[in-house]
C-alpha cells in the first residue's frame, strides 16, 4: 500500500508540474506578445487599393455597428463586397441602410445561392470575388468590428513580396447570456493564448478568418478559393496553401474584436465539438495531448493525487500555487484593454475549465460536426461532406 500511495503522489506531482509548466509559459507568451504587439501607427506607405470582402449570414447581433466599421477606413482607395446566398436574408436591409449612409463609398453587393463545394462561406465567398474591383483582397467575418486604422495596418506587410497571407488574434465580446460569456472565455483565456504560445516557439501557420489579407495573384497562384471549397477550416487550408509557395504569413499585431453570442448550452458545445473536432482532423497527433493545457482542472486533479504522500505536500502546493497563479495572471491580462469589469466573469473560470475537458473528451468519439443548421461527417484532410 506504501507503494501505490507513492506512485499515486508522484502521478500528482507530476500532474501539477505539467500545470504549472504550461500555465507559466503559456503566460510568457501573451505577455511578450502584447509587448511586441502595442499597436503601431499606420504606415506612410500603401500597399494600393483594396477590396472588403464581408460574407453574411443572417441579422446576428450588433451587425451594423460591425459592418459600419469597415465603411469607416482611414484608407485612400477601397471598396466593400457584401455577399449572402439568399435574397430574402435580413442581413441585406442592413447592407442597404449602410449604402445610405456611405454614398460615396464603393459597396458591392452579390446574391447569389450557388454553391461551389460543402463549405457554404466559402461559397459566398467564391460568389463575390468575381465583383471584387482591386488586387489586394483582405476578408473579414461578420461578427468582427475594428477601429479606422485597421486596413492601414493589416495590408502593409502586402508590401513585402515574400509575404503570402496576413491574418490577425481576435478578442472575443460576449452578449449578455451567461453562456456567451463561456464561450468568449474559450477563445480570450485558452484558444488565442495557444496560439500564442505556438507562435513563441516559431510556428509561423496560423490564419483565422477574423482577417485574412492576401494578393490577388496568390490566391490564384495556389487555385483561387477553390481549393479551400469544402474545408471545414478553409483559412487554415489557405494558410497552408500559401506557405506551400514559399511565402510568409504574418501575424499582424492588430487585434480585432468580435461578437460572441451563444442562446443556450447546447449552442456553446456544438460550437466547441466543431472547433475541437477541426483541431483534431488537422492535428492528430497532438490533439491527445491537449490536456496538458488544461492547467486549473490538471493542477486540481493533481494535489489531490498528491495529497495521499505527505513528504510531497509542500512542493504540490507550491505547483499548485504557481498553476492557478498563472491562469488567474492569464485570464486578467486577457481583459486589458476592455472596457468590461476585470472580475465579471471571475466566478466562471471553474466551469469554463471544466466544461472545456468534457467538450474534448467528447470530441473523440466522433467526426461529426454541426455549422448553420447542417450536420457534416469531416475526414482527415478536414474535407465536410453532408451527412445521410
């Protein structure tokens, strides 16, 4: 019995090492990120004329306000494409009362219900391109809103030639609904912070449909849009399109912010099943070992292993000290900057985390992944096909 308690602390021990190491790290990386990142003034130079390309999907919340602040650009020369595959989609009265507003702005707009493989963004995507006046394309979801020096910023680094693709980090604004706070949560204190920590370490392949600018003459270099038209994460297929030329993406250090609304738990985990279902089809390998990230649950799982061997207790605190330091470091230092009230969602960290375990595990058990209505059976290449 001894024994097994031994090897039973030692498990802990090294359950809140690795939540201790990761937290910590993790941590490192936002907080080298932010200090690179502090947001420079627009450059002088422009990399020319650009069209807004702006894929919608129904009135969802705050869109005008969202849409209006693309119009707003401080940019000599752009224009705006709007597309939906629906002539009766709410999103157009919208796009229409902007119109009114910008007179002299170009706004495209494109109706248009064909569809060019199973990714039905991408399809509207595809559909508007064709009314896209200028080179320098720069996409951006609908849920997104920025400030007026965003195209200044995001298209410069168009001006060097060896760079492809430039996408930036997003922070996540929940609506009122609790649920829409988890689900902010999920992006602010553990997707956009491991990427992050991906990015310290050199991985420079990260793409987000938040942002993605690009030449016209790359994305017809790798097959136009095309080529991503039935990936589930078709700004990750045209990340890795673009890096198969030999040319760079960057990670701009604009930070875009974007709406987060979830009506009901159920909504929360079939958006978190398909996000972790695509991370598993594109990463295998490593997904299994994604646990390791999740330091507040492993460091608890941890001192309580470790608990069992009293020779072990001062060092397990200590870890576990330092493990729900940092994650309590990480979830504040993700709300600087934000007019909300850094301990609103305080009390919710536990759940978050835990409820982030269980959507892994069951992330598992199968491909399938629900988007808009639609149930689609996604297979290792991250290819959807619709389910029978």
């Amino acid at each position: 019995m001894p024994l097994i308690h031994s090897l039973v602390a030692i498990v802990g021990l090294a359950s809140l090492a690795i939540a201790a190491g990761y937290a910590t790290v993790v941590l490192i990386a936002v907080v080298v990120w932010r200090l690179r990142a502090s947001r420079p003034a627009p450059p002088s130079a422009r990399a020319g004329p650009v069209t807004i390309l702006k894929p919608l999907c129904g009135a969802e919340p705050g869109l005008y306000e969202h849409l209006r602040s693309f119009c707003r650009q401080d940019y000599p020369e752009f224009q705006v494409v709007f597309g939906v595959s629906d002539s009766a989609d709410p999103a157009l009265a919208v796009v229409e009362r902007l119109s009114g507003e910008f007179p002299l702005l170009l706004i495209d707009v494109v109706v248009n219900p064909q569809q060019h493989g199973s990714n039905r963004k991408n399809s509207n995507l595809i559909n508007m391109l064709a009314r896209a006046r200028y080179d320098i394309l720069a996409r951006a979801d609908s849920d997104t809103w920025v400030g007026s020096d965003y195209l200044a910023i995001v298209t410069a680094p168009l001006l060097d030639q060896h760079v492809g693709l430039v996408t930036c980090l997003y922070r996540d604004v929940p609506t009122g609904r609790i649920w829409s706070h988890l689900g902010a949560m999920y992006i602010n204190d553990w997707y956009a912070p491991s990427v992050l920590l991906a990015w310290l370490f050199g991985h420079r392949g990260y793409a987000s449909g938040q942002t993605l600018c690009l030449r016209r003459d790359t994305l017809q270099a790798i097959g136009g849009l095309a080529a991503t038209a039935s990936h589930l994460a078709d700004d990750n297929r045209l990340g890795e399109l673009v890096r198969a030329l030999g040319l760079r993406i960057v990670l701009s250090p604009y930070e875009v912010q974007a709406q987060h609304d979830e009506p009901d738990l159920l909504s929360l985990t079939r958006h978190e099943l398909r996000w972790l279902r695509t991370i598993r089809a594109l990463r295998p390998r490593s997904f299994r070992f994604i646990f390791m990230s999740f330091s507040l649950p492993l460091a608890i799982i941890g001192i309580l292993l470790a608990s069992v061997e009293a020779p072990l207790s001062i060092t397990s605190r200590a870890l576990f000290g330092v493990a729900l330091t940092a994650r309590l470091a990480l979830h504040f230092i993700q709300r600087f900057g934000s007019d909300r009230p850094l301990l609103s969602d305080l009390w919710l960290l536990p759940a978050r985390d835990l409820l982030l375990c269980w959507v892994w595990c069951q992330s598992f058990f199968s491909s399938r992944v629900s988007w808009r209505g639609s149930e689609f059976d996604v297979d290792a290449q991250g290819v959807m096909r619709r389910s029978v």
